[in-house]
C-alpha cells in the first residue's frame, strides 16, 4: 500500500469538499444535493482505489474501453457498493451503446436522437431503465460535442418518450476560460435551459470552474486534475 499517496489523495478530497462546503453555504444550497464526480481518464485502478478509501464513491470516465479495463461490471449488491457509481462523462459512439447500457449509472453524453434511439433498444432488450442526461452545446462551439441551445427542446421532448431512458437533466462543458467567471454566463445560461424544459438537474462544473457552477445550481460536478493531479 501507497501511504505518500493515500494521504495525498485523503487532503485532495478534504481540500474540494470544503470548497463544495462553502460555495454551497455561501448560496444557500444544501451540500448533500450537490454530487462529486471523480473524473478518473487516465487514473490507474491503484489511484481509484486510493480514492475509494478517501471516500469517493461516483467516478466518471471518458471511455467505454477504459471503464471496462479499470472497473468490474455492476454485480450483486455487495460488488456495487464497492464498486460505487460509474458514469460516462464522454461522447458515446452508437457502436458502443451495447457496452454501455447497464455498465454506467449514469450516461452524461446524449446528444442525438439516434444515439437516444439505441440506448433504449438495448435497455429494452435487458429489460432495464438506462439514466442519461442530455448534453448541449451551451457555448455552440464547432469543436465541441452536445445538441444546440435551440435544438435541446425537440431532443429532451424526443428522450422523454423512450420508456427505457429516464432523461434526469442536463450537462455542458462550457467554452474554455482562464477566469472561472467567464464560465458563469454558461452555466447560468444552461440553468435557465433547464428550468424551462422542467430538468431541475445540471452536471457542470470541473477543477477550475465548479465553485461558480454550484453558484449557478450544479448537480454533480466532475472533478479531475484536483484529485488526481494534472492532466495526464
Ligand atoms: C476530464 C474531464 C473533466 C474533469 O476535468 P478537470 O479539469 O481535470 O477537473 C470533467 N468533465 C469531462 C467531460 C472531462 O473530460
């Protein structure tokens, strides 16, 4: 066992609770609402584990191929609350859609009806309520993945109806600023998108910017270099 590393990730998870703890407090928000999602691209299994004795318990991946190689699949109870909570933060191609229905908890990434379309074939097939969110593209960027603003109407309207995916809210990754200010627009703007299609829950918020998206009403932010350590 690494001491050197679990006391460093044991005070990375004290330093970004207590920093959850205060933009909470500071507006008025219950911290227990607010979801920390440890964002694990590129972690060893040996750092996840670490994390899980420091206490995390929701871990979000980028890739379906990496998930399968760093966590067991969702078991008996007993595995699962080892396991905890796997989420997809990544884009999702539909020829993956097999493997990732089931395997996460949560799929962050819908951005298209078709993808929608074969997330519910296949929890249909299982027998299974597979949970998504609908990812924008708040900023409209060319490079980045997400519906567009004035598009996530029809797809929310679209997803709702599949009776095998239960749309629990929104995400976005907002355009890249060196002030998490800049973020707020975004995040504000991707709250009043929310609120009008009656999504209460929003997944914003990452190392640099997640105390201004609490600010803004963020349900899971997903943490990486702030855990882990830099980009890797
Ligand atoms: C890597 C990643 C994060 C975490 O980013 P950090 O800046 O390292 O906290 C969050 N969301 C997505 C989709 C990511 O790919």
């Amino acid at each position: 066992m690494n001491v050197a590393s679990d006391g460093d990730m044991v005070r990375r998870v004290a330093r970004v609770r207590a920093v959850i703890e205060a933009a909470a407090v500071r507006c008025g928000r219950d911290p227990s609402t607010i979801t920390l999602v440890a964002a694990s691209k590129g972690a060893s299994r040996a750092q996840i584990d670490a994390a899980r004795r420091a206490g995390l318990t929701v871990f979000g991946e980028n890739r379906v191929q990496e998930a399968y190689e760093k966590f067991d699949p969702p078991g008996s109870d007993d595995d699962r609350r080892r396991r905890g909570e796997v989420h997809l933060i990544g884009p999702l191609q539909t020829n993956k859609v097999k493997r990732a229905v089931g395997f996460f908890d949560l799929i962050h990434s819908v951005d298209r009806l078709a993808l929608a379309e074969a997330i519910q074939r296949e929890a249909a097939r299982r027998s299974m309520t597979q949970a998504v969110l609908v990812q924008v593209n708040i900023g409209a960027e060319a490079t980045k993945h997400g519906v567009l603003p004035d598009a996530t109407s029809s797809l929310v309207e679209a997803v709702r109806s599949l009776p095998n995916v239960s749309l629990l809210g929104l995400m976005a990754i907002p355009p890249v600023a060196d002030d998490p200010e800049r973020a707020r627009p975004w995040f504000s703007r991707l709250r009043q998108l929310a609120v009008s299609l009656k999504l209460p829950r929003l997944s914003m918020g990452m190392s640099s910017d997640f105390e201004v998206a609490i600010e803004e009403g963020a349900s899971w932010i997903r943490i990486g270099s702030a855990l882990f350590g830099h980009r890797r």
